[in-house]
C-alpha cells in the first residue's frame, strides 16, 4: 500500500466488526516507520449507520478539549497519542486499540477502551473496567479481551523499564513544525 503523502489529509475510521462507525479528517504529519497523524481541536465527526447501534461518541459533533498528535506503528494494537492544549504539549497518553490497516484515502482501526496515561509523575492506568464492558456488550471476544491485556502488560513492562519508543523522535516536537 502506498504511504500517505505528508501534508495531506486523509479519514482515520473507527471501524466495529468489519464496518465503519465513526470517521474523523486528520492530517498526516509523517508516514515512515511511524503513521503520524494531527487532530486539531474542533474536527468534526461522522457517524455511518451501523449494525451494532451509535458510537459511544455519537452525542458529540466534533473532537473538543485539545488537538493531539497520534502515532502508530504498523502491527501494533496500541497508539501513542501527545495531547496539546492551545498549542503547548501537555502529556502522552497510549491507547490500546485494533492495529490500524490503510486503505487509499483512510485508516482504520477500533478503540478497545483501556488507557494509560503518561505525565511528568509516571504513568497511570486509565478505563481499565472498559474492556470488560466491550466483551459484555459484544464489541470484543473473550479471546481479543485477553489480546488487548497481553499488549496492555507488554507496554506497561516497556513503560516500567523506561522504553518510551516514540521518543527522542517526537519528544520535541509541536504543532508548528506541521
């Protein structure tokens, strides 16, 4: 699949069971090793039909709070997402997540709801009963249940060992640099 070209603005999917169920326009920042894509404050969301009933953001219209810098790696079932605020860093969070998969115009992966989130203090489990609710409600096995807390203890043993793998590349990075 070809890369993404830099600057340009492609649909990252939310996509549940082989559909999708929310889109939203990002722009890509970096497309190497890394897929780096850019959200800023106020890009609005779509929200398809879908068989399994409304996004669990489908009462919002748009991304609010703060713009965030996203990055993947292929293959992995987490992103590393550094949240700005008026265009100032404020902290790196990692979402655990399907690994994404490109298509022409637009990328597609699933939030499976954990968190950890990352400040100058450490680092923090955040949502930790979400993936529990996903298998109760139906939006994941069992099986992809015990995936998602094997990446989960494998990033946290990454984190506890002090491997930050999306730093020093990004570490300095800001929305100017767009």
């Amino acid at each position: 699949m070809p890369k993404f070209a830099v600057g340009s603005t492609v649909q990252r999917r939310e996509a549940l069971h082989g559909e999708v169920w929310m889109t939203m326009s990002v722009q890509v920042v970096a497309d190497d090793d890394v897929l780096a894509v850019w959200i800023d404050e106020g890009a609005p969301f779509e929200f398809p039909p879908h068989p399994f009933g409304p996004h669990p953001w489908s009462s919002r219209d748009r991304w609010s709070g703060s713009s965030v810098l996203q990055l993947y790696r292929p293959g992995d079932a987490h992103s590393v997402w550094g949240f700005f605020r008026h265009s100032r860093f404020d902290h790196w969070y990692i979402n655990f997540e399907r690994p994404y998969h490109r298509g022409d115009t637009y990328f597609d992966t699933d939030d499976h709801g954990l968190d950890i989130v990352l400040r100058d203090s450490g680092w923090q489990w955040k949502d930790r009963n979400d993936v529990a609710g996903q298998v109760d409600c139906g939006r994941l096995t069992p099986a992809e249940a015990d995936m998602v807390w094997a990446e989960a203890e494998r990033v946290a043993s990454a984190l506890d060992r002090g491997d930050y793998w999306w730093l020093p590349r990004w570490e300095d990075w800001s929305p100017e640099l767009r």
